[in-house]
C-alpha cells in the first residue's frame, strides 16, 4: 500500500497547532498509526488558522 499524501490543505506556517498536528501527524505515520495520521491530517484542515481570517 503506497504511503498517503500529505494534507490536502496543508498546514499554516506560523499556526502552532498546525505544528503541534504536523508533528502527531509524522509520529504516527512513523508508528504505522495511519487511523491516527488520518485523523491529524483532518484536524489541521478544520480547525481555524491562527492568524488567518476563514
């Protein structure tokens, strides 16, 4: 099975919590946890950027 692309929408470069979700994100892909990168992966297309007017 080919390894998913990263983020669709990919994350903001000054938003912490995209960091924080892009650091899960590589961690679980690290540990065979593709359920949990997938759910990082969504979470960072969701939640509202800091700094960025949605």
């Amino acid at each position: 099975m080919a390894a998913p692309t990263p983020h669709p929408i990919g994350p903001s470069g000054d938003c912490r919590t995209c960091a924080k979700l892009s650091r899960e994100e590589r961690e679980a892909v690290a540990c065979g946890d593709q359920s949990r990168a997938t759910d990082c992966r969504v979470l960072i297309a969701r939640h509202p950027h800091e700094g960025a007017a949605r």
